[in-house]
C-alpha cells in the first residue's frame, strides 16, 4: 500500500495537470471562431459580396 504522502503528491500533480488542460481546453473553446463570424464580412448568401474599400 502506497503511503499517505505519496498518494498526496500523486493527487497533486493529477490536479495540477488537470488544471492547466481545463484552462487551454477554455481558451481554445473561443480562440476558433464561428461561422457566422468567419464569413460575417462576405455578406449575406446568394447576394454580391459588398465592395471593398
């Protein structure tokens, strides 16, 4: 049986690991936009795109 401060250290370094996943997996939840957002400047389908300047 693994001793107490082991098991601790173990759980530890899970969180920590965990932790930093959860954070990048939130950043990158947005950091990719939408596709209304991507395409957002074209203007609406099936209409010419508006004229740039």
């Amino acid at each position: 049986m693994a001793s107490n401060t082991s098991a601790t250290r173990v759980k530890r370094k899970n969180k920590h690991e965990k932790a930093g996943r959860r954070r990048k997996n939130a950043t990158a939840r947005k950091s990719t936009k939408s596709t209304a957002e991507l395409f957002a400047g074209l203007g609406e389908p099936g209409k010419p795109a508006p004229a740039k300047r």
